[in-house]
C-alpha cells in the first residue's frame, strides 16, 4: 500500500512567536524546549509562506502524486495488485489522472473533490485495476474532517465504501468483512487523524484569542488609569494654581493701591506675594516629584501629607491679606479621616477662590463647619459678592472637581446664587457618615 501524505501544513496549528509568549503567560506553561522552538519557528516559515503563496504548495503536491500516478501507469506497477491485467491502457491512464488531479482543490473544496473522484473509484474498482490512485481519497477525507462539519462524514464514509462493495461483488476476492474493515480502519485513521488537528487547532485559537483580549483589556486599563491620573493631576494643579494666583492676584492689587499712601503696607503684601508664591511652588514641586519616575530618581522626594483641616487657619488668613474678610464657625471636633479633610479643604479653598476672582469689591464671606459622629461633616461658604455668577465657574475645572471629590464619599454639593433678596453665593457641602466596615 503506497502511504497517504499528510503535509505539516494541512491544518497543523501554529502560533505567531508573539503570541507564543502571551498564551504562556495566560496559561501558565513553561518556556519550550530549544528543540520544540526551533521546530515551531520552521513551522512558522512554512505556514506564513503558504499562506502568502497558497496555490505554490497544492501545485507541489499534486504534482507529486500526479507523476506518481503516471509512473505507475507507464512502468507497468499497477499490473502486481490489479484483478484484471487486460484493462485497457486508456482507461488506466484517465483513472490514474482522475483520481490524482483533483487534489488541486482538496483544501478549498474537499467535499467537490471527493464527488469529483467518485466516479473514477467505482469505475477503477469495476474494471478490475484496483489503481493505488484511489487511496488518495483517504487525503480528501482527512481535509473534509478538517475543514468541514463533521456530518459530512457519514455520506463520505459511504462514498468511500460503495467501492469496495463493488469490487467484491464483481470480482469476489476476499471476504466481504476483510475488504470493508480494511477499508473502513483506513477511513477512520484518516478522520481521526483530521478530527485530532482540527481540535488542536481550535484550541490553539482559542488561546491567541485569549491573548488578543487579554492585551486589549490591559490597554484600556492602562488608558482608563492613564485617564484617571490625568484628571486627578488637573484637578490638583487647579486647586493649587488657582487659588494662589487668585490670592497673589488681590495681594498685588491691594499693594499697588497703598503703595503711593502707605509704602508698610505695600511692603506687607509683597512679602504676602512671596509666602504664597512659595507655598505654590512647594505644592507644584511635589506634585512633579510623584510624577517622576521611580527609576529615574536618584534620591526619592520627600513627599509631605496632602493639606488637612489644620491647614484651614493658615488657608484663610492669605485670603484675608488678600483683601477678602472671612469669618470662620466651627460646631463640633474635626475628628476625619485625612480623605475627608482634604475634600473639606479643596471644596473651601475652590469656594474661597471664586470668591476672590468674581464676588467684587467690599465682599465678605462666611465659613461655617458643623462636625457630627464618624465622619459626618457639613460646610458652608457663603460670601456678599455683587456680581453676577460668571459663565467660568461653570464651564471650568472648579465646580466639577469639587463634585468629582465630594463624590467618592458619598456625599453632595449644592453651588449657586443665594436666594432673592439676598447676594452673593453659597456653596454647601454635605459628607454622610462613614458605613461600618
């Protein structure tokens, strides 16, 4: 019996080397040996120069069994098996071509192919040749289990068997259990040859679907962090730039009114400007030292807390040397986890900002803060301003990062005009209680 030539590339699954490496990390594998990597990347090379010339490979390898074929027929091989030795040599010819030139298309169409070879088996097992060339549709059978639904197979088995049933009818050599068992082991080792690739192949798939999903879920949490940070940062460098050029700002104007009347208090609010100047660059400088990188660093910054409610005192004296009266009231003890400070901080310092910027002249403002039990905290800013609320306030950064800070606590914030006849604006601040853990 000639064997059947099943090719490393008819279905045989490979992977691409990148891909190698994320199944093995998704699946937990250890690295392969030199000799298996060695052997895949081959593998590889002949997969992707099939697939780039796919019709160069099925030319081979019909060719070859094409001139197999033929050489049978000339040399006379197929007279040592065959049951009628007179069967004309036309006939053998066109048997031999029947049943080999078809593999041209057995990847694409294998079902069309073995229909096509139909025929020329029956006829050749009619006539008595008994060519070898039949056993090539034991390749088409292996690319319909590979390629095709699997129910394909029971009409191809039959096709396959009707003949040897032939054969034994006509010529009656051989038990008919011999001739259909050997002819149906052949069939089964063919599909189960298919079936076992087939399955490797999907689950090879699989994996480097896996991968894919896995790298592309590792990318949009690595740009839903990369978003995240970006406006956690602008939010920071807002609070801090904002508020400290507003209160520079008032300084500044403030000490170019008194500096033709009073040159001391024009020599306060410089050195106000520079106390607060620096304090903004401390704040920016540690900013950008949590930005750098780790790795760069010879010597990490030395990073202080982030401001806490006994920085309140501090917050507010430097808006009123920037010419803002503030009256501070507090209820209870400030007894807050530092998240909550902070929140509480930003919110007065955003309230205190806006105030400078766009309440007007002879504007005042109150801060009132009541503490309750396990975090619970409620913060008033209200201030006397005359100007209507800017469009800026809304549209900025402001409002919505105070929003954003009250929001992961749980808490709200109501921001808007006081009520007629009242002026000016008041921003409310409200935490709930801590849950119990």
């Amino acid at each position: 019996m000639t064997p059947t030539l099943f090719r490393p590339d008819d279905g045989a699954p490979t992977m691409d080397p990148v891909t190698n490496d994320q199944v093995a990390r998704t699946t937990g594998a250890r690295t392969a040996e030199p000799l298996t990597q060695y052997t895949q990347r081959v593998n590889q090379r002949v997969r992707a120069f099939d697939r780039r010339h796919p019709l160069l490979w099925d030319l081979h390898v019909t060719g070859f069994w094409v001139t197999a074929a033929l050489i049978d027929y000339a040399g006379g091989g197929w007279r040592n098996v065959t049951q009628n030795p007179d069967t004309a040599g036309w006939l053998v010819l066109v048997l031999s071509l029947g049943l080999s030139v078809p593999l041209l298309w057995r990847r694409t169409h294998p079902a069309t192919v073995l229909l096509a070879m139909a025929p020329f088996a029956v006829v050749n097992a009619w006539s008595g040749a008994t060519l070898q060339a039949a056993l090539l549709q034991l390749l088409v059978i292996y690319h319909i289990a590979l390629r095709t639904p699997l129910r394909n197979l029971w009409w191809a088995a039959a096709l396959m068997l009707t003949p040897v049933v032939v054969s034994t009818a006509r010529h009656g050599e051989g038990e008919w259990s011999q001739q259909l068992g050997s002819q149906l082991t052949s069939i089964v080792v063919a599909v189960l040859i298919g079936v076992t690739v087939r399955t490797r192949q999907n689950y090879t798939e699989a994996l480097e679907d896996r991968a894919r999903r896995l790298e592309v879920e590792r990318d949009q949490q690595a740009q839903l962090a990369a978003a995240a940070e970006r406006a956690r940062i602008a939010r920071e460098m807002h609070d801090i730039i904002g508020h400290n050029l507003s209160v520079i700002t008032g300084l500044a104007d403030g000490g170019a009114y008194a500096a033709a009347k009073s040159p001391e208090r024009a020599a306060q609010a410089l050195d106000a400007i520079a106390t607060t100047s620096r304090q903004a660059l401390g704040e920016l400088r540690r900013l950008l030292d949590v930005l750098k990188d780790e790795g760069s660093a010879h010597h990490p910054a030395e990073l202080t807390p982030q401001p806490a409610l006994t920085d309140l005192d501090g917050l507010v004296d430097g808006v009123r040397n920037a010419g803002l009266p503030v009256h501070t009231t507090v209820e209870g003890s400030a007894d807050l986890p530092a998240g909550r400070q902070l929140t509480v901080y930003r919110v007065i310092q955003e309230a205190l900002t806006n105030t400078l910027k766009h309440a007007g002249p002879d504007a005042s403002c109150e801060i009132t803060l009541a503490y309750g039990d396990r975090g619970a905290v409620t913060a008033t800013i209200t201030d006397t301003g005359r100007g209507a609320p800017p469009s800026a306030v809304s549209e900025g950064r402001g409002l919505p990062g105070m929003r954003e800070r009250t929001a992961l606590y749980g808490g709200t914030l109501e921001a808007g005009p006081r009520p007629h006849p009242e002026q000016g604006w008041r921003v409310r601040l409200r935490l709930p209680e801590e849950s119990p853990q």
